[in-house]
C-alpha cells in the first residue's frame, strides 16, 4: 500500500509530552483527536492537537521523556485515509490522482507526469517527455508550473491534463 509523507515531528515543547508538528501537506484539518497515522516508530493515535501552535500529543507518549522518542518521526497516511479525511474544492486535486497523466497541449501528448514538486508556493509538474520530442533532440524531462498561465483543465478520472505553451517550455528545457 502506497503511503503518503505528511508531517514531521519535531521536538518537545513544555513538560506534558507535547511535540511540534511541521505540516507537509495542504490538509491540516485531517488531524484530529483520534486519528491515527502511521509512522516510521509504529502507529500513532493523536491524543491532543492545537493547529493554532503547531503541536501535537500522541497516546502512550504523555510523558516529556517517551515524547522525546518521537523527535524527527515522520507521519504517513495512505490513498484510502487520504480521501476520507480530505475534502477537496471545485477543481482541485490529489497529486497521486495527476501523477501519471498525459499532458496533452492541442492535440499532441508532450510527455507524461512523473512527480510533482512544490518550490516556494508553486507546485511544478515533473513531465517525462514523450519519446518522439526525445528523438527530435529535445530533453527527456521538464518541469511546467501548476498555474492558470500553462493549466487549463487537469481531467484525474481521464489521466489527462490539458495546457498551453507549455510546449514552448519543454523546447526552452
């Protein structure tokens, strides 16, 4: 089953077993009291969390010394948990639903979503470039920003997303 990073705990804060948590997703309203995640030191189950703070208390660990064995673990959740707890808006996406789409600008296919990466607040699709642009001498991967000016339409149920000028980019790579 595929599992998705979504936080990291960081270290101790007071003397009741919270932990600061660093968010590595756009969901934070799927941690609740109850939740459980796993982690790279066994399943967690939340015990307390103040999104206003940033911390977080997991059950068994309400001491600040068996906190302290929790510093740096790593949150994962998985597809099922993911669309679940996470309530998309009008037009939005997972990015494990546009990893392997075609991208597709006119009526040709310039290559196929490999990842994606977030720079600053942008997020940028790794495109591994069709092999007929590779064999006209142009490069085997770029990069497109997710932004109005390139996205027009990202269809997740087809594997598709449409664009513009993003050809322009991939003969600029």
């Amino acid at each position: 089953m595929e599992k998705f990073f979504i936080a990291q705990i960081g270290k101790t804060v007071g003397l009741w077993g919270d932990l600061r948590l660093h968010l590595h997703t756009d969901f934070p309203e799927q941690f609740k009291i109850g939740q459980i995640y796993q982690s790279d030191r066994g399943d967690l189950e939340i015990l307390t969390i103040d999104p206003v703070h940033h911390t977080i208390k997991f059950r068994g660990y309400e001491t600040l010394e068996s906190a302290k064995k929790l510093v740096n673990a790593k949150l994962y959740t998985d597809k099922e948990k993911t669309l679940e707890n996470c309530q998309l808006k009008e037009g939005e996406h997972f990015w494990f639903e546009l990893i392997g789409s075609s991208v597709v600008e006119g009526d040709e296919v310039l290559g196929k979503v490999t990842e994606i990466q977030r720079l600053l607040d942008v997020d940028y699709l790794l495109v591994e470039t069709d092999k007929h642009w590779i064999d006209t001498g142009l490069p085997s991967s770029f990069l497109i920003p997710y932004i109005p000016r390139y996205i027009l339409e990202a269809d997740s149920d087809a594997k598709k997303i449409f664009t513009k000028d993003t050809k322009d980019i991939l003969e600029a790579s």
